[in-house]
C-alpha cells in the first residue's frame, strides 16, 4: 500500500479482545486514522451482562453519536439474536432492541446505561461518534432500579431516537438498466436527520459474487462530502476474517486496491472512487456505508 499514490486511505481492521464488560473483538478508528473529526467502534459481544467497561452509567457527551446494533445473520438481518435494554434521557426510559436497531445520540443528550438482557447469538456494535476527542460526562444515577424499571412502549417521550431498521432484500435489477448484478442480500438506510443531525449510514449484507455496485458500475463519481466504507466479516466468531475479495478504484487515475481482509476505506471529499466489485465470497459479509457529515448527490464521471 504504501508504494501506491492512495493505499493511505486503504485501513486495514486490527481485532483486540478487551475483555469481559465490553468488546470482546473490536477494533477503533480514530480522528487521526480517518483525517476528519470522527470516531468509529466497532466489535462484538460474547456473554449477556451490562454493556460498557466499568459497567458503563448514565453519561453525555458534547458531540452527536449513532449507534447501529447489528444482527449477523445474513439470511435474517433485522434479527438481532439478542436483548438489549438501553436507557434514554434522564429518567431514562428503558427501550428494548431485539431487531437490528440505529439509535441516535444527540450532543447533550443523556443515556445509557444498557444491559444484555439475552443472548442467543452473538451481534455486533458499530459506534460512530463525530469529534476529535470523545469524552463522556457521568451523571448520577437516577433515583429506583433500571433493571427493575419497566420496557418503554409505543409512545415513549424518546422513541424518536430508535430507529428499528428495515432491510430490503436487494435483488437483481436493483440499480437500473445498467446494472442487472444481485448482491444476494438485504439493504437499509439509517438517517440521522430523522434524529436531529445531519447523517446517513448504509448497511448491506453481501451473499453473492461476482457483484458490482452503482447504477452505472464501470465509471467512477466524486461527492463533495466525505464517506467510509466498512468492509467487515459477519461471523462474530472471528470478526477479523472478511469471508471475500473485493476491488475498489480510486482516484482519477482509476488506482485499483484488492480488499481481503477487514478494511475501512476513506473517501475524503473531492475524491474520485469506484468501480467498486466483490469478486469472490466465501461467506456473507457486510458493507456499511458511512457519511458523516451527511450525503449529497455524486457526480459522475
């Protein structure tokens, strides 16, 4: 990579165990990794239990953060195989998520903590925080037991920040006349403007090679806004295998990176990107689209 003009903007996912209380396989990407004013997390639990090192309390930070809890079976991904209570707000309100859910944390906005209430398999956390440092603020536990307080329901004070995510099985043709590809998966969309910030998440699960993206796959587009593209495995066994091979081109030049392990690839705005194919596949693996700062529409080439 290094002897390549854009192999900088290639990360390759290194997978740490931190331990019981919180990811047991996880990886970070700081503000410096990405060269923007984010940071993402991104693991898997293993055992039910509270969620966080220290048994994480309530707390805020000064920065907007979207947490997307991750089923990993890709023939079902809204399952999420799990139960998870997650405080919200100050009381908080107890919300349960038992589908594969994006839940958006506006600055100042106070939550946690959060339990692993079941665990029937094993389901993945992304994180994605937008600052350069990430500090959390603690704040007194409220009066009475969360453990002991009962599920919000459908008119909850803060049901507007849980998105339950819906994923559309994306079938061939999806793209438009150019592009009859079917990626054998399912697709959905996690808006943060539907939470009060601007943000746009998009997760796929990929079933099928060979398979190309874009309603026009051979040419390259730029956007103005940056945009990172999470290469991940699906088996929450062993997150730091991909389960296939995928190339993606970048910059004007059309420089071409073969991606065969977890990897992260950042688009800084300005940059020309794509095509974009999975070439082999093994097993079915993830591709979360990730736009920060919120998405405008590309220019093609």
């Amino acid at each position: 990579m290094a002897s390549t003009k854009y192999g900088e903007y290639v990360k390759r996912l290194s997978f740490v165990d931190e331990g019981p209380g919180s990811f047991r396989q996880g990886t970070r990407l700081t503000a410096d990794d990405l060269g923007m004013d984010v940071n993402l997390a991104y693991g898997t639990y293993w055992t039910a239990g509270r969620i966080g090192k220290d048994a994480q309390g309530a707390h805020v930070h000064d920065f907007d953060q979207m947490m997307l809890w991750l089923g990993t079976d890709t023939s079902d991904v809204g399952d999420l195989g799990a139960e998870v209570e997650l405080g919200l707000g100050e009381e908080p309100e107890k919300h349960m998520i038992t589908t594969s859910t994006a839940v958006g944390i506006p600055r100042g906005f106070p939550h946690f903590p959060a339990n692993v209430a079941r665990l029937d398999r094993r389901f993945i956390l992304l994180e994605v925080s937008l600052a350069r440092d990430c500090r959390a603020t603690k704040l007194a536990a409220p009066e009475g037991s969360f453990e002991n307080a009962p599920v919000a329901g459908f008119g909850a004070k803060h049901r507007g920040r849980v998105s339950h995510l819906s994923f559309t099985r994306k079938g061939a043709w999806h793209y438009g006349p150019k592009n009859p590809d079917d990626s054998g998966g399912a697709l959905a969309f996690v808006r943060g403007q539907d939470m009060g910030f601007d943000f746009l998440m998009m997760c796929e699960s990929l079933r099928k090679a060979p398979y190309r993206f874009g309603p026009d796959p051979d040419k390259p587009h730029v956007h103005p806004k940056p945009e990172i593209l999470l290469f991940v495995g699906a088996d929450a066994d062993d997150l730091s295998q991909l389960g296939g091979e995928v190339e993606i081109s970048l910059g004007e030049e059309m420089e071409r990176h073969i991606i065969s392990a977890p990897a992260a690839v950042v688009v800084p705005g300005g940059l020309w990107h794509l095509p974009l194919v999975v070439t082999k596949l093994s097993r079915p693996f993830f591709l979360i689209d990730v736009r920060p700062l919120g998405t405008e529409a590309p220019r093609p080439s």
